[in-house]
C-alpha cells in the first residue's frame, strides 16, 4: 500500500529532520535511492519549485513528491506525515513550557535563547541578501567590483527600506503588500 | 470554534505569504499573531523559533503549533499547523498538475527574484524591531554576536547555539551579569 509507505517515509522525515526545511532534503535523496519513487533530477526541480511557491520549503517538497508518487492523494498523505511527528512533540513541549514557564531557570534560559534566536534569524538574512542583492557568483568569474553589485535590486530595496521604515501612510501596510509590489517591479524590470 | 477558524484563517495567511521558508515567515507573523490578534508576544515568539531550531520538522509549522496551543489547546496546535500548511498543499497540487516547469518560466523567475529583494527588507526590519526585545544588555550583545558571526561563516547546527546559549542564560544570570 503506497500510501501507507509514504506516510511512514515522511513520518520519519519529520522526526528526524532537525532545523528546518532544507534540513529535510538529505532524507528525500535517501528515500529516492531508497523506493525509486522519483529520481534525484526530479528532486532539483522540486527544490526550485518549493523555493518559488509559497509556504515552507519542507512541506513544498512533501506535498511535491507525493503528488509524484501517488496523485492528490499522496500530497496530502505525504504532508500530514510530514507534520504529525512535529506536532506531537511541540504539543508535549508547549505542556511543559507552560508548566515551567515562570520557573527562575527556563527564565534565564530563555533569557541566553532570545539573542541566539535573533542571530540566528540575522545570519539566515544576511544568506539572502547575498542571494538577492548581490551577483557572487558573477563577481568570481569577472572580478570587476561592478559586477558584484546588482544595482536594480539594491535600488528596489533601498525604496523598500524607505516606504516600510520611513513613509508614515505605507508603513502600516501589510507586508504582502509590498511583497506583491515587488513581484510586479521584478517582472517589469526583468530582474 | 469560531476562535479554532479564526486560527486556521490566520494561520493559512501566513502560509500563503511566506516566500522562502520559516525564517522569511517572521514578518508576517509578528504581523497576524503579535499585532492583529495578540495571541502571542514578540519575545514569545522569539522563545519559539529557538525551540523550534531544536525540535524535528519545518519551523513554520512548529511555531503555529506552539501559537495554536496557546491559544486553544490540543486541537489548536493541531487546527493552526493545518492552517499554516494547507495553501502550500493545494498550490503545489496545483502547479504539478499543470505546470511541470514552473520555476524556468522568465515572469516566474523575474517575479521571485523582486519578492527575495523584499524578503531581505522585511527580515533587516524584523531584526531591529526584536532587537530591543532580545538584546538588553551587554551579555546578550555577545552572545547575539557570537551566534551571529559564528552562523554566518560556519556550518554548525543551529542545535548547538541553541542549547550552549540557554545554559550560558542560566550560568549568566547566576552569576548576577544579568541586566548589567
């Protein structure tokens, strides 16, 4: 019963991927060596589709590759197996940080978490703005200082740090707002 | 039940506006969570990210889970994580249906590379805003550096901050550095 297997195979995925989405891929390279459900090209195409669709990467892959294996069907299976073991634990791990919420230790843990939790959001930032605002890999090839800046970008972001921080009347928005606006800039301006 | 809708509803919001996995979702959910309903606080919300770095699975669906609970228990945790996957669910069903080379398409690729550019904006304003929340005095300006530096030019499991930072919270505070 295929179904049955993909919501094993994803089961395990969840419990053991730690850290995240791309955390999931080296256990979907494993499953394709392992079933022969889909091939390892497939599985760079799903990347590239999960990375432009919205939502969180690992579920993208989960529901891609059941839709591969086994229809609608298989999105959906794929996916709840996804997230059934993650759920399960953060349910138990919300019991007890209730229960010890206010106890001095997990305070001051939390207190040494906080700006872990921040640098860590910072230093995933920062890998997308190398991605998205500048042109390494163009750089290393040319070495000109020019060629490592992509300018239309920077100067999208530039206007977007001014209307999210500064302009009182656009500031409030909410940000698909100016997610939407930069699609449509993206797409107008070919970038 | 018109509170578990008004989770699956806000939570598939998030869902649908998050380009480019958990970290990206932040703004939008500060968004919808912090400011629109008060379910949670900004440093609560931080308290999960660094729990959901060291629990399994996608962090997306780790922090509805947490947010959902909160709010209404059990079942929603459960009605919240369903919430934040199911657009994803139906609009990659979608495009594997009819589309099987939607990310060479040039509109797509032109559109996505302008949504990263905002992506970066939202998160840099994200930052400065959970800065005061997290950063409040000289000891957590190290160690927001250490795991800021350390993350950006090494590959080390976000596990190991996580955890080496919640002990050093606990010997920090023991020590009276705290608030200084």
């Amino acid at each position: 019963m295929i179904l049955l297997r993909l919501f094993f195979e994803f089961f395990k995925t969840g419990l053991f991927a730690v850290g995240g989405g791309m955390a999931t891929l080296p256990f979907l390279y494993d499953i394709a060596e392992r079933t022969g459900w889909y091939t390892t090209e497939m599985l760079a195409d799903m990347i590239a589709v999960s990375e432009s669709t919205p939502g969180p990467i690992g579920v993208n892959m989960a529901t891609y590759v059941g839709y591969v294996t086994a229809g609608y069907a298989g999105s959906v299976i794929a996916t709840l197996g996804l997230i059934t073991p993650q759920i399960i634990v953060i349910l138990l791990v919300a019991r007890a940080m209730k229960a010890f919420r206010d106890h001095p230790l997990v305070d001051a843990g939390f207190y040494g978490l906080r700006p872990c939790s921040l640098g860590l959001i910072a230093a995933a930032g920062l890998l997308v703005v190398k991605l998205a605002l500048f042109n390494t890999g163009l750089y290393s090839e040319t070495g000109v200082l020019a060629d490592l800046f992509n300018v239309k970008a920077l100067a999208l972001a530039a206007v977007l740090l001014v209307c999210t921080r500064y302009v009182k009347k656009l500031k409030s928005l909410h940000p698909i707002v100016f997610i939407l606006a930069s699609a449509v800039v993206g797409i107008a301006f070919s970038f | 039940m018109k509170l578990l809708w008004e989770l699956f509803c806000a939570f598939a919001r998030v869902g649908v506006m998050t380009f480019g996995g958990g970290y990206a979702m932040l703004p939008i959910l500060e968004r919808e969570v912090v400011d629109r309903h008060g379910w949670a606080t900004e440093e609560e919300l931080m308290d999960y990210y660094a729990v959901g770095q060291c629990t399994p699975g996608v962090i997306a669906v780790n922090v509805a889970t947490f947010v959902g609970f909160k709010i209404a228990g059990n079942i929603g945790g459960i009605v919240a994580s369903i919430g934040v996957v199911t657009p994803s669910v139906l609009i990659i069903m979608l495009i594997s249906s009819i589309l099987t080379n939607f990310a060479d398409v040039p509109a797509v690729k032109s559109a996505f590379a302008g949504i990263r550019v905002c992506v970066c904006v939202l998160i840099f304003n994200a930052v400065l805003k959970l800065w005061k929340k997290a950063v409040v005095d000289k000891a957590t300006l190290v160690l927001f550096l250490i795991v800021f530096v350390l993350s950006v030019f090494f590959k080390i499991s976000p596990v190991w901050f996580v955890v080496l930072c919640a002990a050093d919270g606990i010997a920090l505070t023991r020590m009276g550095v705290r608030g200084k």
